[in-house]
C-alpha cells in the first residue's frame, strides 16, 4: 500500500460509526504529539479560532468548538491524497448553542504527515456561517 493509500485511509477511518460523526479516539490516535492545528477566524469573535498545539491544545480546541457549536452533521464528502497530504470535504451543519441560530458549512481540512502521524491540520470553512449562527453577523438576503 502506498503512502498515499496509508495517509488517505487513515482520515477515512476519523469518520465511523455512527456516519455522520467524527471518532474522537481515532483523531488523537493519528496525530502527532506535537500536533500544528489551524482553525481560521477571528479568536475574538469565534473562540475556537486559532493556532492549537499538541494534543492539549487540540483537546482544548475540541473543547470550546463544543460548547459553543452543536454538529448536528458532520459527513465526510471527498477525501483526495497526494503523497503526505491528505485533503478532505466535510458536511458540517448545526446551530449555535447559544442563540440556537443554525449554520451549515463544507469544511475543508489538510493533513500533512510525517511518517504515520499528522503534524499539521489546518481547517477551512465559511466563517460567515458560523458568525450568524453565533449572532455575531447579520445574514443578508438578496433581493
């Protein structure tokens, strides 16, 4: 099996049972000690936002997206694989638990490993979603 093969399964196996969810146990298994994660945003106004190092800070990340966020759906579109990157597509849609205002976004993530673990994840996603879930953006309609 190539390393392209390794890396994508890897991923793949982040979403089990039950579909629409993502294995927590998995994600820490493949992910270095030393972990780069990268959420886009601005901290002030989406507290998950930022740079997370190593598995507490990841751990702390999981930790405040939670609280503020409830996935509803959270399924795996495409996954691409080239070498030590891996790209995937993620259905992600719920509400804010704090205004129960909804959100639904495509999440685009890169992994890039070394060896058999990720060093580096950074996440892409519509934060202006998230923003009017969160209250903090009025969503605009076109007319």
């Amino acid at each position: 099996m190539s390393r392209s093969d390794r890396n994508r399964n890897a991923v793949a196996a982040l979403h089990g049972a039950p579909a629409g969810t993502l294995s927590r146990d998995a994600l820490f298994a493949l992910l270095d000690e030393d972990v780069e994660w990268i959420a886009i945003g601005d901290p002030e106004l989406m507290p998950w936002a930022g740079v997370h190092r190593g598995h507490d800070g990841v751990a702390r990340w999981l930790e405040v997206l939670n609280a503020a966020m409830e996935y509803e759906r959270f399924e795996l579109l495409e996954l691409y694989a080239d070498g030590d990157a891996v790209i995937e597509v993620v259905r992600a849609e719920g509400y804010a638990r704090s205004t129960r205002f909804p959100f639904a976004t495509d999440v685009v993530r890169i992994f890039t490993f070394r060896g058999d673990k990720a060093v580096r994840v950074h996440s892409f996603y519509d934060t202006g979603a998230y923003l009017v879930a969160l209250g903090k953006l009025t969503a605009r309609s076109s007319s």
